[in-house]
C-alpha cells in the first residue's frame, strides 16, 4: 500500500542537508560511515553549480525529507544515453511503506520520458533487501561485471610514462 500523504518532487538546492543526512545514514547502513567525504556546499557547486553532473527526487512526507534517489545521465558507447541511479535511500524510520518503490518508480517514468536506453545502479552483494526490492521489478542484477575505480589518491599519485 502506497502512503498518500509523500510527495515526490524534483529536488532542490535547500534539500541538500536532508540528502547528506541520508548519504550518511546509508554510509552506516554500509558499514563505511567513514568513507562520505562530500559536503553541502560540494554538493551545491556539483547539483546546482554551471554545470550540474547529477539531480534528484526526494520523498516528501509532512515537509521532512524521507528519502531521495540521486541520479545522473552518461551514455553507453554501445547502447547511447543511459541515466545512472547513484543512490535509492529511505530513511530507515520510513522503510517498508513504498516509499522506496515510489521513488524507483518515478526514476523509471523519468527514463522513459527521457527515452534512455537503459536504468542503471549497483547494490551490493550482501544487501539481500536491496537485491530483493529490485527483483520485483525483473531487474537485471550482473555478476559478470567488476566495478573498477581510482580513487582521489591514486589520481593524485599518477605520473605518466
């Protein structure tokens, strides 16, 4: 059963706090609190700045931020432009009353609306609820994929030959 009193809204530049505390919330979840180094103003420059690299919707219930889903658009060299989900988030005081599947829901409509070829994000491996929750949706989930990255450091560190 959906809850009629959450709205689902494009997010704002005043937003950002809730959607750090939410960042936060789902870094403990993840067992890696220590690992969110970004901040409100990085995020403003970044959202909301001359050339914004992502937006989001959050969840609205009674004027308090309960959840968020933060996303980008990037394009696939086989398959054109796709949009990246980053992160899908409910407050866990509001987990379990569709919050999370309205927010899912809303980032399909806005792929077919932007007419992408696909909707992607990850989850990790353990997170049995997350993989369930997609699963509903026949999603697909692929092992087959490693994720690669440089973090900051290794950037940093690089010398070219």
């Amino acid at each position: 059963m959906r809850p009629k009193t959450i709205i689902i809204r494009q997010g704002e530049k005043k937003d950002l706090p809730a959607v750090l505390s939410l960042i936060k919330e789902l870094a403990e979840y993840e067992k890696a609190p220590l690992e969110v180094e970004v901040t409100v103003q990085e995020m403003e420059q970044s959202g909301f700045g001359i050339n914004p690299v992502f937006e989001f919707f959050v969840a609205e219930k009674e004027a308090e931020i309960v959840g968020m889903a933060l996303y980008y658009t990037k394009y696939s060299t086989w398959k054109g432009p796709c949009i990246f989900l980053e992160d899908l988030i409910v407050n866990q005081n509001h987990r379990r009353n569709g919050i999370g599947a309205m927010l899912f829901e809303r980032m399909i409509t806005l792929a077919k609306e932007m007419k992408v070829s696909r909707l992607e994000w990850q989850v990790l491996e353990w997170n049995e609820p997350a993989i369930n929750f997609y699963k509903k949706y026949n999603a697909t989930l692929d092992a087959e994929w490693l994720n690669g990255k440089l973090v900051y450091s290794q950037l940093q560190e690089f010398k070219t030959v």
